[in-house]
C-alpha cells in the first residue's frame, strides 16, 4: 500500500481500507506519422492516454499516447474526427485545415450519460427513475464461464449469484431482492434482445455486450406478468460501422477440487471399527475413490467475430465454440454458436429493419452426483477392481448401500444433445420525425435429446435383473412473440415527452415423446438401438418390464397485454416515469385471468438546481422514487385450474372379470386437485434511491436504493384440504412476504494518469425477508415443510420467519452412553424419544448480506482485475456430516476423520449441533493481462494475453465442499429428498473447483 | 398533402397494430392435449369402465404399503427392527411399535391421505356418472350397481379411517370446503346407513364382474365388520347386528372353507372358495403389493425365490411366534432356524449369508441394533412366494374371508355370553381349525372351557397373523396398550392415531383427538 501513497494528495484513507488493486486497460499506443496532430486531456487539463481518434466515416484512426498526444492523417485536411474514450463523451471535432488540435474530452459524469435499456426502449442514464443496475462487456467477470449470469456476478447490489456447483452442466442460483416466491420460479425475467423468457443458454457470452438488470417494481412494471423477480434484460453485440473487424478470443482452462472432504483411509477406518468393536469388512485394498472418479480437466473455448458495415447497414456474426471438461471422468459440454444480427436503413431512413438469428448446440455428458456421494460412502477399505480386472461390488452390504462409483460410471451414460434457437425480425417505421410504430416476431425453438444407457453389467441392473437399460426423450420448447409498439418523442421547449403504447402476444408450447426398454443381451448399442431390448416384447406375466415405456404430452400457455408508458422530464431536472401493463394468462383460473400492472416513479435531478450548480463537492445528485405493482403465474403449471382427467397409471390397473377370465383396463380419473380460483400472485414494489458523483472529476459515484416489496396471494403447492379434495396438495394462492433492504453502490476512480490508473467498485446489499402469512380461504395453515435433506424435514416456509427457516431439534448434548439429549419445550435436556413436538426456528440459509468488491488496475500495458465477494449472515446445513459422523453408518459407508474424535453413536438425527455460520469472503476472480503495443495501419488491431483464476481462494467456516450454497428451494422436484436455502445434501455431491484460464484476444 | 400523407400513414400502422391485437385473439381458455376433461370423457362403455375401476385400482396403492403397517407395526405381530445401525425412514416403526408416534409422523399423514384420496376418487366419480346418460352403451353394469359399488369402495375407506382415528369428517363431493370433524358415533351410522342402502343394489358372487369388487356379501362383511369393532371404536355395542350379518353370509352359501389354511394366500388364489373380497394384483399390471421382497432375507431370497432385491424389514416378535405349536400347519407360514432351498437338480442345499448357514433367529435382540442384527427375526411366507425377478407379486390380498366371518360370529357370540364361549362359538372355530392340523390330533379343538376370549385373540392371531387386524383385535380385546417386548405400556388414547398435524393446519375445522396435542 505505501508505494502509492505519494501518487495522489486527493485519496481519503478510508479508500485503502477497500482492499486490492488493479485496473483495465484497453490502450493500444499511437504512432506518428500524419497530418493533424494534438493532444487529448480532460476538462482538468490532465492528458488522456489512449483515446481513439478516428475519422469519421473512413477505417483511419489512431489513439492517443501515454502523453495524450496523437497525430492523424487528415486526407485533404478536412474531415470530422470522432474522439472516445471510455468514460468520456464522445465528441466530434470538425478539421478544417488545422494541423494541431487540442481536445477537451467532457467526463466523468460518466456513469450519467450512458443509455440505459429499460424494456420496448432505452432512456439516458441521467433521467432514470427506477432501480436499474448496468454491467457493460468491459466489466464482465473473465475466465471460464458457463453460466452467463456469472458474468455479473459480485457486479450488481442486490442481485445474489450463487455458482453452487462447478459442473459445467448446471447453472448458477441467482436471486434479484430476496425470495419473490415461495414455490418454484423465484428467479427474474430474462430477456434477450427484447425477446422476453429467453434462455440465457442460447447465447454465447462472448457475445454479449451488456446487461441491465431492473430491480424494482416501477422499472419492471412494464413487464407485468413476469416481472416479479425482476429484470435482466441481455443485449448482444452489434456490428460497427467501419471496415470489417475480426475480433478472435481463445482461452484454455485447468481446474482442480479446491477442498476435499478428509475421508478415513483404510487404515484409519480399521482403526476406528477396532475401537468401538465393529467388524471391519477388510478386502486389503486402501482407496480413495473421489481420486478414482475425478481428473484434471481441460476446457477451451474459441470465439471469432467479424463486424464492420456503412452508414445504412452493419452486420456483426460470430461462432462460438466452447468444450467443457468437468472434474469427474462423465462430464462434458460442446457448445457451439452461430449469431448473425443485420441491421439496414430504407426509405430514406425511416425504415430500420433488424434481424437476430442465434443458434447454439449442445452435447452433453452428465455427472452422476449420486455416483460422487457415492465415492464418499464406499468403504476405503475395498478394491476398485478384482485380481481378475472385473469391477469389485459387494451386493452383501445389507440395503445394496455399497456400490463401486467407478463401474457405476463406467456402465452408465446420461447425455444430451441440445438446440437452442432464437430468430426475431424487427421492423420500426417513423410515420412522423417524432412518431414511430414497430413491430416484431420473434421464435425461440429448443429441442432437447436426453439419452439414457445403463449397461447390463452395472450393478443395479444385475441386482434388479433388469438385463441393461436404454431410454431417449425429445423434449421440445417453442414460443412465438409478436409484440407491437407506437413510441411519440417530442421536445416542447424544456418539456421533454416520451410515449410508448403496445400489445404483445406470446405463445409457448411444450411436448414430450420418449421410450425406453430393458434386457439387451449387448451394451453395443447404447442408446442407439431400443428395439433391441427383449423386454418390450416378452409377454410372459412375469417378465421384468421395469424401464420399459412410451410416453409423450403437451402443453400450452399464452400471454396477451397491452402496455403504455409516459416518460416525461421538465429539461431533464424533474423527471416522471408512468406506466401500466394489463395482461391476461391462460393458466389462471376462469375469473382470475387478467391482472392489472401500475407504476409510477418520479426523480429531481437536485445537482441542477442552482444552488448547488457551482458546488465544488456535488458533481450531480438525483433522488428519486416509485412505486411499481408486478406480478407472477410464471412459477404455475397449465391446467392447474382445470378439472382434468388422465390415465392414473399403467402400473395400477382394475381387474374386470369373474377370477378366472377377465382382463385389466387402465383406470382414469382426476390427475390433480383443480383450483378455478387461481389469481396472480402480486408484488407492490416502493423503492427510495439517490445517485451521486462527487468531487473534481466525479471520481466518486454511486447510489443507495431502499426498498419495501410485498409479495401477495403467494403461490405455493400448498397441503390441501384432504377431504374434500383428492391429492394431498393443491396449487393455490396464500398469505403474503415482505423483502425489504438496502443497496449500495461505491465507484471511485482513485488514481488515473497516463501511467497508472486504479479504480474500485463496491456493491452491497442487504435483504430481510420475511413470510408474514401463509393463509387463505384455501390453505388455513401457518406453515409448510420444505427441505428433506434424508433424515427428515430440515427447513420450512413458517409465518413470521425468512423463507426456508431452518426447523428442528435443538441440541443439548450427549448422554453418558453417548445419546442425543436435545431441549424440550421446557428447557430440559431430554433424550430424542422423550422430546416429542418439541422442534424450534434455528435460523436462516439464505444470507443477509451480499457484497462485491471489483479492483481495477492497470500500469503500463498491464491491467489486473481482483475480484472479492461475500456472502453474511445465514446458517448453513453441510447434510454430509450428519450422515459420515455417525457411527451407525459404520458398516454401510465410509467416514469422516472428524469421526476419529467426534463420532456421534445413535440414531441420525437433523438438529442445530450440525447448523454452521455460512459467512463466507472470496477471492472470486484475479485476472492479470497484458496489452501488446502495436502498430497503426497494420494487420493486428489489438491484442492482448490474460490469465485468471477463479474461485482462487474462500475463507469460510462452513465445513462443507463450498458457502456457496443454493438459494431458493427447488420444491418442483418430484424426488423424495429437496434441497433448500443453505443446505448442503448427502445425497448428491459435486465437488467445486479452482479454475485457472489462459486466453488471448486479438482483433484483425 | 404532405400532413394527409402521414396522417394516412399513422392510420395504417394503428389499424395494423388493431388487428394484430384483435386477430391473435384475446380469448385465454386453456387447450389440453395430453388430458381430457369430465365433459369429454365417460362418453363410451370403454371410458365409464375406465373410470369404474379407478377407486377399486387406487387401493393397490396403499393398502399393503401403508395401511399394513398402521395396522401391523403397532403390535407384537410386525416388527421393523433397526439393523446394523440401518435407521429406515427415520425411526418411524420403532415409534410405532413403541407407541410414541406424534401427530407430525409422515406414515400416518400417508395413511390420512391415503383414506381420503380413495374417497376423492370415488366423490369424483359419482359427481361425474350420475348425472350422465349411459344406457345404450353395451355395459353388462348397470349405472345404479356401479354407483353402489363405488358407495362401498367408499364406505371401506371410512371404515378404516373410522377405525383409524375414530373422528373424522364425512364428505360426499369434491370441493366442500372445511369438512368438520364428526364424533365417531356420527361416522358409524353413516356408515351404517351407506351400506344397507346400497346392498340391494349390488351383484352377488358369480356375475360377469365380481371378483375384486363389492357384492351384497362382500358389504356384509364390512357392516360385520363395522358392528364388531362399534364397541371398541366409539363405545356402544352391536353384537346381535354383527352376528345377523356374519348368518346372512354364512347362510349365502357362496363360500366355504378351504381345505388348506393357505389357499387363500395362494399366487393362484382366486380360486379360493373362501374369499369374499379381495384386492386383485399383478406383478407388472397391478403392482406395489411386495411382501416378499419387504419381508425376505437378502440372502435367501436370490437363491430361493430369484428375487435379487429382497430387504429383511418386516419380522414378526419371538412372543407372537411362539403362538404357534409344532403341530399346527399355519407354522409353516414362518421361515425360522437354518435355511435351505432347492437347487436345479432338487437336491436341497444351504442358504449362506457370507461365509455361514443363514440361521432366522426367533429372537431379536434389540429393536434398535446398531452393531448387527442382521439375522434377528422370523419371516412371514403366508403369501404364497412365487419364483420370479418381480419385486411385486401376483397374489390377490385378501380383505374379507369366510373364517374370519365365523371367528366374529364366535366372538359376538362369547361377548353377548359374558366373555364365555358357547357351544356354538366353539364349534365355528373349530370348524376353521381343524384344517390346520392333523386329523384327530386332540390341539385341534377347543372346548367351552378352554376357549376364553384370550385364547380366542391367540387363535385370532394365528389364523389371521398378517392379514391387518391385529391392531383392532388388540384394542378390542383390552391389550393394545399392554407393555410387551421394547415397548412400554401406553397410554389408552393411542387406541386412536392423531389427527395429522398438516391435515389439521389446512383445515382448522378438523379436531385433534383426545391425548394429542
């Protein structure tokens, strides 16, 4: 820290206490040689290293030098220089013979003067009213990203990101403000390119050019029905106009387990069954199974762009191909992408017409994580092989609990092969200068082939003597939009007006067709040939016919809304924001279908008032504030409110017949309890905020956004009333949650000079949520069960506590002979026969606090980037522990050497002896790159040499694999066990990894 | 001009945009494509057929996979002991079996949910047929017998959730909001009244359709039923109704005894004289009824029966083994002591479990083993075991049988008496024992003097062990809340299971029983 003490008088201490350093730097050093020359600073006077000057409408530019200085080849000495530079305005200089030219570059209101997209438009940074956050490329996190919300992760107050497995098939749990819903879709709207529902896996994210994130109720409002978890619009690359510029971007990944569990080893193990008089089942061998199963993998990843076009078209294309290894020796990921976006002008200009086509492919290889639970439970103490080479397995081991995760992986293939398109077409029309109507059509096709393949010789096929499995499914998701606006700007003196009217339809369909059928006499044929299998066509009443079945259906949904908005602004110092959006679903009830969307925000640009214009410490200040009603049906099946009938099941058919001839019919009846009462789910939003920028230059900026959402007639599957109805749960409306939190964001450019610059970002946010009730005519409860980690419920959605609450026994202890005591109601330590109902609130999962803290840094042609986060306050469930400290599992699995000490000797059972303190702090993301000089005019444009690492280092309590635990509880799962906010599972396993990424990119 | 022109422009761009909004149709009715609703359906013999079997398939769901062990697993007749520190579903058989179960156990809440999903089934399929026209289809049914039938498929499920928990709410539709609790004496005569309503209205044993389904006789013997519980369950007696019902069947002349004390339980057993209802299964058409594969040793079943997957959960008590004499052929039902089984060539062989004979020990060391146990517990085999890889078997599970129709005319018979057997009552047990040993063997027969009512809950057990009416036999006899292998005595009020907490909490109408809280 000492050595930069001396660089800046301005830096208040505090600002050291904000941690590490680095900074980006993009600069590519000018070359001499032309007919206008000059330097380029700031309105301080200071000079601007590498600022592109280029001339208008031509390929000829230059960047300024470490000095500011800059020379360019004028043709004719007339022309109009483009002058930009990030952070800066961009300005347009006329040339009209001079040779020198001094350039002032207007900045550092930069965060003010960006366009901010906020759904059917865009609006300046410096007149938004809502809660918008915007990451553009240059900040996305680096390294190996397959997820593309982790682009932004640590990035955005408020928004929760959390990579809860470093499989390269799963996508990261994310949350905007907390919980929005207690069942199912919690997560925000995503829309690409203006294509609301998209898949953010349709999309390469090297291709993405920003991403907006519109937090609160008044700026999601004009996306009604979807909005609740808020926004994350995605905007891609465009072309430029310009000669074509071919951009290549390539990196290399390695990663490795960054914490391992301490198993017992096989001498260990003996050990421990010899002190406490357990016979060890001892076949010699000492194995570390995760070692058996896991690898060092390499991903790589390859991008290459090409954009370029005139004043009336431009173009942008590019192919992406990326190829995943994950840690374990199943799983792997081939993506590949192809995007092509053309925009062209007609009609003397009043005619824009733009197309999208993205279409990616995916192959996948999928991780079995029972199989990696498994490597933690198989005994040490086993071979992975016999002396013969075939598979060790020991089906003796009562509950067939004891099965070589090596051959299950071997014998076993899960894969799929993936297409995602999304095409939209768009073609805007100004009737009049200030009077334009748009319409567009977009279609998002996905198709998904899943293969399943169990060898005949895996283990449970030879114990369930199923004789091999195969099954395919075809999954396929299609949805059609076609949205229509009328916008009307115009300017009445200092009135600044801003309409939007428009209607929007969309339509998603899903269908299903699969098969599948057992007993191959070969594994040749995988998946490839399902015919082959004898059990489909033995009609023996005995015969096995588990695994053997076609099935397909369908479903519909459809959305229809019509939406209006008014911005308004008196010269841009009293700022109005109204809109409304009423949209009709066909999966709410018959009376319920249409729902109405308000919001209204309003803002004072307090800096232009007079008496702070000339201020010397407030460079700008804006508060403002709105109020915004969303809602949700997203997180409903289709027909839930409709009494529908289908075949019960083919397994449980009804005997007609005299006993002694007669036949079997497939029954029908009600498939699920139907609600006709069903209605929105409602969110009503106020957000309070200011945004600033302070001192000389602006150099520090930020915001600070309260907020209050109440979240009403929450949508739950809730425990129905049994009577009168038939199944246990019914989809229905309940009681209401309150968010409420702060957010903080902190940008401070601490040094800048043409050596060195070094800027840092803070964001935080603090989330208190609570489930107030839970009750409605429907559903009278006051709470509801949720998470079963496998020794019971764990967690619960309770009034008057965060959702997923941890709910269990508290402990008081061990007995003499080693017995769980835990506290009655009383306040005594009983033993866990004796304590009865006697369960408590333990605390939460999901944390309180998230923060981000990003340091740029750059010296020279060396650019860092450190990346901190952090997650507080939350309580964290490592489900492991509950089943590898226990002594009775002694016999069935192996243990932790925590166990060597601390074993627990009695039943299994959840209580708050295993609740740990989540907190977490990462080191999430250090990059370091180097920028090469290179010269103008020649092939090579830029190019620059990156390493990262990610997930680089984690202080932590948590005893488990990773802090970074889900979110939100997955309560759509139909498997016996769920995980919840917090929770850690036994049953499934997927050890996180370190990532360390090498890469370059260059453009021609 | 120029104005008009654009003018005309804007009008064309609002009309579009108009019939956009128009033509794609606002109109938000949801289309099904893999479903079909009550208004389309029940159109055809095919499809009312389909929708007749639905309450009669639904009870292969639960009956042997729950229902069997609320009524075995809280007695000394089915024990789940923990092995090996093996805890299966989290302890719930050893608060069973020591009857410290709370309102919040998952396998009572299953079983509530159980009951009233097979009532559901049949509210929603009388709301659906009754108002239908379906004459002219070609049914050999008709609509009044279905109706009936599926009134019965009803009442045996407010019979048992009657038995179960004693108070509980009646409903008859799909979609009364908050039924109230209704005192078990309210349940009884509804009860009651549902069936002698519906009794004329049924077939008899013989008709195209009536295996598996509910006869006149077959309601009988639930009425039996539900008189010789009345006493126990809400405190008034019905002794002379239970023993016209027990004549009337009797009398029928439908059924008779079968010459062996298992054929009822034979794979083939709808051949049996003896059953009066039972719920028909398959192993792959009608599945979930899998006593073998729950109850088997992992060792034995592989090489005795072919069933790779067998779990050695379900054993029964040494004290209630110990029913069973030498002499008696339903001990054949249990597999104790060292185990063999006959190989290819019909030569008999050992069953080894690892290096050693395996040995069924009767005695059962602990109900909580966390170091073995691995071999502690006799097997019940009343069930027939057929040789086959299927998990689920294709015996029927018998419900009502003839001796069970005469042990309660017996037992109606002693309580009207006092306690005291008459000659009468002596004579129908007799009549159902005497098949079980060797003819003139002198155990075959009780007199008036040794048959107490004891020693007719013993013979009850053993005639009937498995067969889930123990916990009724107990509490009616006075010994279900008796101390006895790892169980304290309990409190009286667990005679009842509680009211499921979460059944509770979505309807505040519903009153938990007396003793829980």
């Amino acid at each position: 820290m000492r050595i930069f003490t001396n660089l800046s008088h301005r830096w208040p201490k505090w600002l050291f206490m904000l941690l590490l350093i680095f900074s980006v730097g993009t600069k590519v050093l000018a070359q001499n040689g032309a007919v206008v020359t000059g330097t380029v600073m700031d309105e301080k006077g200071e000079m601007l290293p590498g600022v592109t000057i280029r001339l208008k409408g031509t390929i000829q530019g230059t960047v300024s030098d470490a000095n500011g200085k800059y020379s360019v080849n004028v043709p004719g000495g007339k022309g109009v220089l483009v002058v930009s530079y990030v952070g800066f305005l961009t300005q347009e200089v006329a040339v009209s013979g001079q040779s020198t030219l001094r350039i002032t570059l207007i900045g550092d209101a930069k965060a003010l003067n960006e366009v901010v997209v906020i759904g059917y438009g865009v609006q300046k940074r410096e007149t938004v009213t809502g809660a918008i956050a915007t990451v553009k490329a240059e900040d996305f996190n680096t390294g190996l990203i397959s997820d593309p919300i982790t682009l932004v992760a640590g990035k955005v107050a408020g928004l929760a990101v959390s990579r809860t497995s470093s499989d390269p098939n799963s996508g990261a749990s994310f949350l905007l403000r907390g919980a929005s819903s207690v069942y199912g879709n919690n997560g925000p709207l995503i829309v690409i390119d203006g294509v609301p529902n998209g898949d953010l896996q349709t999309i390469a994210p090297a291709d993405i050019a920003s991403i907006d994130i519109l937090k609160d109720g008044s700026a999601a409002a004009i996306y009604g029905s979807r909005a609740t978890g808020g926004v994350i619009i995605v905007t891609t690359k465009r072309g430029k106009t310009g000669a074509a510029t071919i951009t290549y971007n390539g990196s290399i990944a390695f990663d490795q387990i960054a914490r391992r569990y301490d198993m017992l080893n096989a001498g260990q193990y003996k050990q421990l069954g010899e002190e406490n008089e357990i016979a060890v089942d001892d076949r010699g061998a000492n194995t570390n199974w995760l070692d058996e199963i896991t690898r060092t993998p390499v991903s790589n990843v390859h991008n290459l762009s090409v954009n370029g076009g005139n004043d009336n078209t431009n173009y942008y294309a590019s192919i992406n191909y990326r190829n995943f290894e994950g840690i374990d020796d199943a799983t792997s990921r081939k993506s590949i992408n192809g995007t092509l976006r053309l925009n062209t002008k007609g009609f003397n200009d009043k005619l824009d017409f733009s197309l999208n086509l993205t279409n990616t492919f995916d192959d996948r290889s999928f991780a079995n994580y029972g199989a990696m639970a498994q490597a933690l439970n198989m005994l040490p103490t086993y071979p992975v092989r016999n002396e013969d080479g075939t598979f060790f397995e020991n089906p003796d081991i009562a509950y067939l609990l004891q099965w070589n995760p090596v051959a299950n992986l071997a014998n076993n293939k899960n894969t799929a092969e993936e297409s995602r398109f999304q095409g939209t077409a768009t073609a805007s029309y100004k009737i009049l200068p200030t009077f334009k109507a748009n319409l567009s059509y977009s279609m998002i096709k996905n198709g998904y082939l899943n293969n399943s393949f169990s060898s005949n010789q895996d283990f449970f096929q030879v114990q369930y003597q199923t004789g091999g499995q195969a099954s395919r499914s075809q999954n396929n998701f299609s949805s059609n939009i076609i949205e229509g606006t009328l916008t009307y700007t115009k300017q009445f003196d200092k009135h600044n007006i801003d309409l939007l009217g428009g209607y929007s339809y969309q339509r998603e369909f899903n269908d299903y067709f699969g098969a599948g059928n057992n007993s191959f006499n070969t594994n040749a044929f995988l998946y490839y040939n399902l015919g082959a299998g004898n059990a489909l066509n033995n009609l023996d009443p005995l015969a096995n016919r588990s695994g053997v079945f076609v099935g397909s259906g369908a479903s519909e949904r459809k959305l229809v809304a019509f939406f209006g908005r008014i911005l308004y602004n008196y010269n841009e110092k009293y700022l109005v924001n109204l809109s409304y959006r009423r949209e009709g679903s066909t999966v709410l009830g018959a009376e319920n279908k249409w729902g109405g969307f308000p919001s209204a925000s309003a803002g004072w640009v307090i800096s232009k008032e007079n008496f702070l214009e000339n201020s010397t410490i407030v460079k700008n200040l804006k508060l403002r504030g709105g109020y915004g009603v969303t809602g949700n049906q997203q997180s409903l099946s289709p027909y839930q409110s409709l009494l529908i009938l289908k075949p019960y099941s083919i397994y449980q058919n009804g005997y007609l017949g005299d006993g002694q001839t007669g036949q079997w019919v497939l029954p029908y009846g009600p498939a699920i309890n139907a609600n006709p009462a069903l209605k929105w789910e409602i969110k009503k939003e106020v957000n309070v905020g200011f945004d600033f920028a302070l001192f000389n230059n602006s150099w520090l900026t930020g915001s600070i956004d309260y907020y209050h959402r109440k979240i009403e007639n929450l949508i739950g599957n809730y425990t129905a009333q049994l009577p009168s109805q038939i199944y246990p749960s019914i989809f229905a409306n309940a009681g209401h949650m309150v968010n409420k939190g702060f957010e903080a964001v902190l940008n401070a450019q601490v040094v800048k000079n043409s050596k060195f610059s070094w800027n840092v970002s803070f964001t935080g946010a603090y989330n208190q949520n609570e489930v107030v009730s839970v009750q409605s005519e429907q559903f009278k409860g006051t709470s509801l069960n949720i998470t079963n980690t496998g020794v019971g419920f764990t967690q619960r959605v309770a009034e008057g506590y965060p959702i997923g609450v941890f709910y269990g026994r508290k402990f008081a202890g061990f007995s003499e002979d080693g017995k769980w005591l835990f506290y009655n109601q009383a306040g005594e330590a009983v033993l866990a026969e004796e304590a009865g109902d006697s369960y408590f609130y333990l605390g939460s999962g999901v944390p309180k606090y998230t923060l981000g803290l990003t340091n740029n840094l750059r010296f020279g042609n060396f650019d860092a980037t450190i990346l901190l986060r952090s997650a507080l306050g939350f309580k964290a469930l490592n489900g492991k522990r509950i089943f590898h400290e226990n002594l009775s599992n002694f016999t069935t699995m192996n243990l932790f050497t925590s166990a060597l000490n601390n074993a627990v000797k009695d039943q299994m059972y959840f209580s708050d002896y295993y609740l740990e303190k989540g907190d977490y702090l990462k080191v999430d993301n250090l990059t370091i790159g180097y920028t090469f000089p290179v010269k103008s005019g020649g092939y090579v444009k830029s190019l620059r040499l990156f390493a990262t690492s990610t997930n680089l280092l984690t202080f932590t309590g948590f005893s488990g694999s990773d802090p970074e635990l889900p979110l939100t509880v997955d309560l759509t799962s139909d498997n016996e066990f769920t995980v919840g906010p917090g929770v850690e599972p036994n049953y499934s396993y997927y050890p996180y990894t370190r990532t360390f990424t090498f890469g370059v990119t260059a453009s021609f | 001009m120029k104005n008009r022109k654009y003018i005309y422009k804007a009008c064309i761009a609002v009309i579009t945009t108009a019939l956009f909004t128009f033509s794609s149709c606002t109109k938000l009715d949801e289309k099904v494509y893999d479903s079909t609703t009550p208004d389309n359906y029940y159109q055809t013999k095919d499809q009312v057929l389909s929708g007749y079997v639905m309450p009669y398939a639904f009870i292969q769901t639960h009956i042997y996979q729950v229902h069997f062990a609320l009524q075995e697993f809280v007695t000394d007749e089915a024990v789940a002991p923990v092995r090996g520190g093996y805890v299966d579903q989290n302890g719930a058989w050893n608060r069973f079996h020591r009857h410290t179960w709370t309102s919040a156990e998952p396998w009572i809440e299953l079983e509530w949910n159980d009951m009233y999903q097979a009532i559901g089934f049949c509210n929603a399929f009388i709301d659906a047929i009754t108002n239908k026209d379906i004459s002219g289809m070609g049914l050999e049914i008709s609509k009044e017998q279905m109706i009936a039938e599926i009134k019965l498929v009803r009442a045996l499920h407010y019979y048992w959730a009657w038995s179960d928990f004693g108070n509980i709410p009646v409903v008859e539709h799909v979609g009364e909001q908050s039924p109230a609790t209704k005192s078990a004496a309210e349940v009884f005569s509804w009860i009651e009244k549902e069936i002698k309503d519906n009794i004329p209205l049924l077939g008899d044993k013989g008709d195209p359709l009536w295996y598996g389904h509910f006869t006149k006789n077959a309601a009988r013997a639930l009425l039996a039923k539900l008189y010789l519980n009345a006493e126990a369950v809400m405190g008034t007696a019905h002794w002379d109704d239970c023993i016209e019902q027990c004549n009337a069947i009797i009398n029928s002349g439908e059924y008779t005894l079968d010459e062996a004390w298992n054929t009822p339980f034979l794979v083939h057993n709808e051949s049996s004289q003896e059953n009066i209802f039972v719920v028909p299964f398959d192993a792959n058409r009608a599945q979930q009824f899998n006593a073998a594969q729950q109850q088997l040793h992992w060792s034995l079943a592989p090489v005795k029966y072919g069933l790779e997957d067998a779990w050695y959960k379900t054993v029964t008590e040494e004290s209630f083994f110990n029913l069973f004499q030498d002499n008696d052929f339903r001990k054949q039902q249990w597999l104790y002591g060292p185990q063999f089984y006959t190989d290819e060539n019909g030569e008999e062989q050992p069953v080894y479990d690892g290096e050693e004979q395996l040995v069924l020990n009767p005695h059962i060391e602990a109900l909580e083993n966390f170091e073995g146990g691995w071999t502690d517990g006799v097997v019940n085999i009343k069930y027939e075991v057929e040789y086959s890889t299927l998990p689920n078997m294709s015996n029927d599970l018998v419900v009502f049988r003839l001796s069970d129709i005469m042990f309660m005319k017996a037992e109606s018979l002693m309580r009207k008496n006092g306690g005291s057997a008459t000659s009468e009552a002596v004579n129908l047990i007799n009549d159902v024992r005497a098949r079980s040993f060797e003819a003139g063997d002198p155990d075959a027969t009780y007199t008036t003097g040794t048959l107490t009512l004891d020693e007719l809950l013993n013979e009850r057990g053993r005639e009937f062990a498995y067969e889930m009416y123990r916990r009724e036999d107990l509490i009616r006899f006075g010994h279900f809340n008796d101390e006895w292998w790892e169980k304290p005595a309990s409190q009286p009020f667990r005679k009842f299971f509680p009211i499921p907490f979460n059944a509770i909490t979505a309807n505040p109408a519903l009153k938990q029983n007396p003793g829980y809280n």
